[in-house]
C-alpha cells in the first residue's frame, strides 16, 4: 500500500483552549516559512489565531500535474476545515455567526509581497448580515465585505485592482470625503454593489464557465468555492512572473513551491481600539537595539504594506491608551521571540478591540551596518557565539558598504526629505515606471526610479535602477524592503513629492521645482535626503562593525584571500581590505596609454633593433610598475603574469583603420601617408585570427617573441633589487600563462630562471622568485602531475576554464544564449559568474595531480569566481590555498571563506 503522505497541519488552539498545533519552525520545506512560525509561536504559548498549512509538495504535485489536485487533498483539506470550525465554535459562511479566514502564501524562503493573499473570505451576501448581527457594527462588515470581493478578484481572478481603487475613489469624490475611514457603512454597502457590478463585467468566464449565473458572472456566493479558488490562486501564484524573478534574483529553487496558510480573521479594522503593524525587534536600517516598525490603528493588515495611508512609528503604539496593554505585551513577546529565535525578528500583528494576535514572524530581513552590528551586538549580549556571528552576515551583503556616498565635501542643497529606508546613495535620470527603467537601462542610462510607491510589478525597474525614490509608505512598505534586500538605495515617503506618473512629472511642494522624466537627481538612502541635480559620490571607509566582523572572520578562515591587482593603488586598497598579496598582476593593464605606441612599435617592426629599443623602453616602464607594486604588497606574494592577451588587442583596429584610409583616399592626400597608412593594414590584418582566444596568446606569446618573457622579467627582478637594497622584502612570484604541456613551462621557466640569475648577478642581490603557471586549459589540469614538476605553484584561471572546458567563448556567450539556457533551465546558473561542477572537477583533478608532481605546490584561483562565496565554498571543499579577487570583493571573500571553514568543521 502506497505510503500516505501527510499534506495539512493544524496549528493553535483547540476549542478547550489546548494547543493542538502539529508543526514546528524546522519544518519550513514543508509549511513554509510562514507556517512552520505560525506553528512554533503557537507552541511557545503566543495568540496565534487558529488554523491550518497546506504542504508546499501539494503546491508542487498540483502544479506540476499541470494544476490538477492530487488524490485525495482536498478531501484532507475540507477534513482540516471542518476540524477549524469545530475549533472555532464557528462556520465558513455561516448566516448567523460566520467564521472569516485569511488565506495566504508562504514559501520556504520569504519573498516578501512577490506571492498572493486573499483576507476575509468566507463573506457573502448572507453572512455579512451574520457579521453585522454579531459585530453590532455595519460599517465593519462592509468594509470586510468589500475588501474581499477587491481582494478575490484581483488576487483569484486577475482583475485589474485599479478598477476597485478607480471605484472607491469615485465614492469617496461623490461623498465629499477625503480618507477611506470616513465612508460610512451605508456608503460601503454601496460600495459592495458596485464591486459586484464590477466583478461582473470583468471576470474570465471563459476560464470560468461556473461563474455564470443568469446569464451574467456572479461573484462566488458559496463559502468552499471561495476557499478552492483561493488556494488554487496562491498555489498559482508561486509560478506568477515577479515570483519567478524574485527567485532568480535571490538563487531560490523553483522546485520549493508554497504553502497555503488558512487561518482565522483577526480584524484590525474594528474601530479606534484596533490596529495592525508590521515590526522588527530591531533597528533593521542600522542595528540599533530598539522596536522598529510602523502601525495603524482602524486598518487590515495591507494597508500597512501598502504605504495608502502614513503610518505611525511602533514606539507610539503604547502612548495609545486604548492600545497601551497590548503595546506593552507586544514589546515583551519581542523580548521572547529574540531570545526563542536568537535572532531579530520581523513581525506581523493585529490587535482587535485591544487584544494582541500575532500573525507571522521570520528572521528580519536587514541592511549590511545593521546585520554586522546585529551580529556583534548579540555576541556580546550572550546570545550567539562568535562561529555564530560571523556566519549571520551574507558575505554579498557587504557590497553595500562598499557602495557610493553623498561626497561630504560635496555643495548641494536639499531638495526634500524621506525615510532613509536602504542606504548608499545614487544618482540618475528620474523614471516614472519600472518599464521605462529597464528601458533606459538597456540604452545605457543610469535612472532612479520615482513612484508614489512600489508594488511586486516594479521588481525588474527596481533591479535596473540606481536607486528608488517614493513619495508614500513607510521603512516597511515595500520599496524599502525590497531595496534593503537588494542593497540599492531607498528614500521612500517623501511626501513633498507630489507625482503625476501620467504626464511624468513631480511637482516639489514647498518649491517652485518640477522635475520631469530625464532630469537627473540624487537620492541619499543613509540619510533619507533628495537633491535636484548630480552630487559627487565617494566611497565610504571601512570601519568599526566591519572590521570587528573581518577580524573575527579570519580566526576562523582557513583559506587565504589575495587581491587581483595591477597598479600600486588598487594593490595599497586591497591591502587596506586585508588581502595578503596579489594573486594576479595582469600586465598587459600596464601597456595602455602612451605605452601603447612602445607595444605597438614592437610588434609592428621587424627590424631587431628597433623592437630591442621598444623591448628596452617597456622593461624600463614595467620596473616603475613592479616597484611601486611590490612596495605596497612588501612582504607579501605578489604574482606577475606575464602577457597573456591576443597581441592584436594592442593594435589599432583594423576597421577604423580602414575608414581612414577610405577617408584618405576620398581626400587625395599625400601618397606616401596613404602608402604607410595601407602597410600598417596590411601587417595589422596579417594578425588577425580566426578564434583569437584560442590563438596567439598566454605563453605562446612568449615562445614566438623570445624577448618578451625576457623583458618582463628583467623589470620584475630589477624592481624587486631595487627594493631589498632599500632593505624591504618584496616577494614578486613570475606566472605563465595559457600553459597546455610541461614541455612549454619547462622551456619558459629556463628563460625566466636564467633572466633572474643575470639581474641578481648585475645588482649583486640574492633574488629567490618562485615560478609557477596558471592552469586554465583542459589539458593542463589533465597533466598537472606533469606539469607541477616544473611549478612552484598552480594558480587556476577560471575564466579561460570555463571558457574551454564548456567550449564557450567567454566574450560572447553571456549576452547571448546563457540567458536562455538559463530561462530554459539547461544550465542552473551562469558559469562565468559561480563556478560549474563540471569545472570546478577540472580544479579538483588539477590539484590532485599537481601535488603528486610537486607536494609543495601552492594552489590558488584568480579567475572572477575568487571573489564569489558560493564558489568560495566550493575552492574551499578542493582544499585550494587561498582565492584571488578583484580588491572591493576581499571583504566579501574574507568572510565567505570564514563561513566555508565554520560549515567544514
Ligand atoms: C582566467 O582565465 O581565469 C584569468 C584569471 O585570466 P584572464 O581573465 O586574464 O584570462
Ligand atoms: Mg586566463
């Protein structure tokens, strides 16, 4: 007999007051994130309202069948809800006394406001009376009323949600009233007429025949087909288009699916002695230990979210004196919950006629400062350890702090002020819309997005843009949490703005400015400030939290973190970052500029003479280069590659080249120019390749021009004389690229060996250089056993790995078919950007054939997944040495290396 599957789980109380609740916190892939909250604050004693979880793999059964219900599921579910209403003492749709449920969406990972909700279902056109007889209060029962059936048809049924805004509107003008509370219950029975009407002309009734009642669709009057739609919807909503996005963004498996939660209505809208709130036990901006949130009195809980009305801050919900109690016993259940969960949480609440619920909590969601001073603060309150604290910061999140600021030397004055919701500071041309965002985006325009307020829809504008201004909503409406997760900055609220998205333009009360589309301004989300105009930014220091973090995370790292680098500033900076050497000096970022010509004059002259000048004249150059290198880095490693581009990246490009000439020719001009003009083409064209990656580059360069390798390590050994005669330690390491055979390093490093002994000999200093290659072809990893026979160390290019063990050309293939193989799921993620197992078994058998060659090898990467953290876990699984990354990625991989080596022990 097949297994049964359990696919419903109760959680709060039963109707003698005994909690029933069959789930727990560690059971997110089952119930959600949401759901397994729900059950474990029920089971720590707090007012959880009563109700049950459907599975996420019912999600997914029903989904992947194509949104067909697996045998026997909704039997279990009506099961659950009639379980519910025994609970209750109360029925769905019931006429005298009827019980409301909320239904919503919870997936095992939080994706805030991307899945779907529906509130008070269960009312009908009878159980509203049965509201009212119970409630005494009409105006509450059609604004529940109303609610639902705006809710229903936009959430289940995809109506258009402006159509019932349009509407409540029209009434509110029609009544002369300027806020929604001050509709009368009269005015919202009519309100609920004119939703039905609405309902009516717009529902699908060819997706849904059933709807159809005397001709017309009706809106659903029966309680179980309102909970079936509902729970279709939000099982339908995890595959909507912002969900799915929202996942990519965040690497959230698509397989997960989500929960449905079905419990029961608590009303925040019941009059002055009610009110709703979303908080965090702390400061989510900057850490600060103090309640952090806003409320409303007299709301349902999406008023909140959705930023309609201003709301207050959760510090004066106990100056309420109607709301002081439940203020206070709120206050404490956050003390609990940090001390249950260990960690800041974020909470949803309701408080109906002065008794507190709790709706939901979850590990907040918080900014780079705060997660760093979070973390600290509560190792130092006893409440997580040091391991702990270093791993409950996301090694990506630091990004932020390494983000721009207003330059504080910079003029400006400010135009209007906002919540500094997500910090960092931007500054763009203002866009209206999330489309024209993205739009711009794609032309190469740096925006900043202006609304009233975000909603789910705007995700892909928010990625676009610099930054995100609002003039509504609070530090929790959505824009603000999104942007924070996102690490982008924020100003939200600014209510001085007052914005007209049709005619794209934002009148500034209080001035006599009004901005439209393609004005550039500036936002500061640190300090919540907006500046008409372009501001310098500058980098902020690193300081104080982070290095705390840093240090803390280099107790426990096991793997070292070098820097790419190849000028004595970037390698100053990432010594300032804490890296310790370099572990890639490209240097053909040394023959740009005026070097160009020097480079160019080499390659292009076959008289042996002239291209020993040329050689000369870039030995000189490069030994100012590696002085001023090996100096920042003194004492630590510092490996120089030798060339390793296509030569012809250095020459002119033939195709302007051939305007020229073309111009020329059209110009008459001098014949002799003209005929100099054609060789040049004529020799440039002789280097062009067919696949110049896979052609004259690496050390293949350095065996068609012997002087090459040579010149270029003479400027090494020169510079590292230089300084030990100063009496500093430089380590310069010389590194040879694009190796395929032994036979290749061996002959190089004869040359280099040889070219380091003559200048030790000329400058009568002892130079000990290690010599090693980068392993960035196939067969070399195949051969490393070879190979390391004639390496002091291995240093893995992952790029060119990528590039040729998948047969990809890195220069392409990212704009043009990853993107698909990725919508279409042939690979799970770009593999220039994390490393691919395919690749990473490369670097694996690279390693372990290479210390069979050589036991003293040393192993690194320099390729760009050095500086990404779940590569960094898997280099860190190989047992590579240390990862090398681009200078503002060394913090992010000092700490991504620490979490690898708590997660290994
Ligand atoms: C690599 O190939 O990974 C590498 C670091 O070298 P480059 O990107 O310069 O080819
Ligand atoms: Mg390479």
């Amino acid at each position: 007999m097949a297994e049964e599957v359990k696919r419903v789980y109760k959680f709060g109380k039963d109707a003698e007051g005994n909690n029933v609740t069959e789930g727990n916190t560690d059971m997110k892939y089952t119930l959600g994130g949401k759901g397994a909250n729900l059950a474990e604050m029920a089971n720590i004693g707090l007012p959880v309202p009563p109700g049950f979880t459907i599975s996420c793999q019912t999600c997914m059964e029903y989904s992947n069948a194509g949104n067909v219900w697996p045998e026997g599921a909704l039997d279990t579910i009506w099961e659950y809800r009639e379980d519910l209403e025994q609970r209750m003492g109360k029925k769905i749709g019931d006429v005298n006394d009827p019980l409301l449920v909320s239904v919503r969406s919870g997936a095992p990972f939080s994706m805030p406001g991307m899945m779907d909700t529906v509130l008070n279902l269960g009312l009908n056109d009878q159980s509203v009376q049965g509201l009212i007889a119970q409630t005494e209060n009409p105006r509450f029962a059609w604004d529940s009323y109303r609610r639902f059936i705006q809710m229903f048809s936009n959430v289940v049924m995809g109506m258009d949600g402006d159509l019932f805004e349009n509407a409540i509107n029209a009434m509110k003008i029609e009544k002369g009233v300027k806020d929604d509370t001050e509709l009368t219950a009269d005015d919202l029975k009519e309100l609920v007429e004119v939703f039905k009407g609405i309902f009516s002309e717009n529902a699908d009734t060819v997706a849904h025949p059933e709807l159809v009642v005397d001709g017309a669709a009706a809106f659903p009057q029966d309680p179980t087909a309102q909970l079936k739609y509902a729970i279709e919807a939000v099982f339908g909503s995890w595959g909507n288009p912002r969900a799915v996005l929202y996942r990519k963004q965040n690497k959230i498996s698509d397989d997960l699916g989500t929960a449905v939660n079905v419990q029961c209505m608590v009303f925040g809208n019941k009059g002055e002695t009610s009110a709703t709130g979303v908080a965090f036990t702390r400061n989510a901006a900057d850490g600060t230990k103090e309640y952090y949130g806003d409320f409303l009195v007299n709301a349902q809980g999406e008023d909140v979210v959705a930023g309609i009305r201003n709301t207050s801050p959760i510090s004066e919900l106990k100056e309420i004196p109607a709301l002081a109690e439940a203020g206070q016993q709120l206050e404490d259940i956050f003390v609990l919950l940090e001390g249950h969960f260990r960690d800041m949480m974020d909470i949803e609440f309701t408080i109906e006629q002065g008794k507190l619920f709790m709706l939901q909590t979850r590990v907040g969601k918080r900014t780079a400062a705060a997660a760093l001073k979070i973390a600290i603060d509560m190792e130092s309150e006893g409440l997580i350890s040091k391991e702990e604290a270093v791993q409950r910061v996301q090694p990506d999140q630091l990004d932020q702090l390494l983000h721009p600021q207003f330059d504080r030397k910079a003029n400006y004055e400010v135009l209007a002020r906002g919540l500094n919701a997500s910090p960092g500071a931007a500054v763009g041309e203002v866009v209206f819309s999330a489309a024209d965002a993205v739009a711009a985006v794609e032309e190469g325009r740096k925006v900043v997005l202006v609304r009233w307020e975000t909603n789910p829809d705007d995700l892909a504008g928010m990625i676009a843009a610099e930054g995100i201004l609002t003039s509504h909503g609070g530090k929790t409406s959505h824009a603000a949490v999104i942007a924070r997760g996102m690490g982008a900055p924020c100003v939200c609220g600014v209510e001085a703005l007052k914005i007209d998205a049709d005619k794209k333009e934002v009148v500034v009360s209080g001035t006599d400015v009004v901005l439209h589309e393609g004005d550039v301004i500036s936002i500061d989300g640190t300090t919540g400030i907006v500046v008409n105009g372009a501001v310098d930014l500058v980098m902020p220091e690193l300081t104080g939290d982070l290095d705390t973090i840093l240090e803390w995370a280099d107790e426990f790292r096991t793997m070292g973190v070098r820097a790419n680098a190849d000028n004595p500033e970037d390698a100053q900076l990432s010594r300032n970052f804490g890296a310790e050497g370099i572990g890639l000096c490209r240097t053909e970022h040394m023959f740009l500029g005026d070097r160009k010509q020097i480079i160019q004059t080499f390659i292009l002259n076959e008289d042996e003479e002239i291209r020993q000048q040329a050689a000369d004249q870039l030995s000189e150059a490069q030994t100012g280069d590696f002085y001023g290198m090996f100096k920042a880095m003194d004492g630590l490693p510092v490996i120089v590659r030798l060339l390793d581009p296509p030569l012809h990246e250095f020459l002119e490009s033939p195709r302007a080249l051939d305007v020229e000439i073309a111009r020329m020719e059209a110009t008459g001009a001098d014949a002799a120019e003209l005929a100099a003009k054609r060789d040049l083409m004529a020799k440039i064209d002789s280097f062009a390749e067919a696949n110049p990656m896979l052609g004259m580059r690496g050390c293949r360069l350095s065996i068609m021009y012997p002087i090459l390798p040579v010149l270029q390590v003479r400027a090494i050994a020169t510079a590292a004389a230089m300084l030990k005669k100063e009496g500093l330690d430089p380590k310069p390491e010389v590194m040879i690229p694009l190796v395929s055979t032994v036979n290749e390093l061996e002959k190089l490093r004869a040359v280099a060996e040889a070219t380091i002994a003559e200048v030790a000999e000329e400058q009568g200093v002892e130079l000990d250089i290690e010599i090693g290659t980068m392993i960035e072809l196939p067969r070399a990893a195949v051969t490393a056993d070879e190979i390391a026979t004639q390496a002091d160390f291995f240093s893995f290019g992952t790029n060119d790995l990528t590039q040729t063990t998948f047969g990809f050309s890195r220069d392409d293939v990212e704009g043009e078919f990853i993107p698909t193989y990725l919508a279409e799921k042939l690979l799970p993620y770009n593999p220039f950007a994390t490393i691919d197992p395919g690749v990473a078994k490369m670097v694996k058998m690279g390693v372990e054939l290479g210390k069979q060659g050589n036991p003293d090898l040393t192993v690194g990467v320099c390729g760009e997944h050095g500086g990404d953290p779940d590569s960094i876990h898997t280099f860190a699984g190989i047992g590579l040495d240390y990862v090398s990354c681009s200078p503002y990625r060394v913090p992010i991989a000092r700490l991504a290396a620490a979490q690898a080596a708590l997660k290994q022990a």
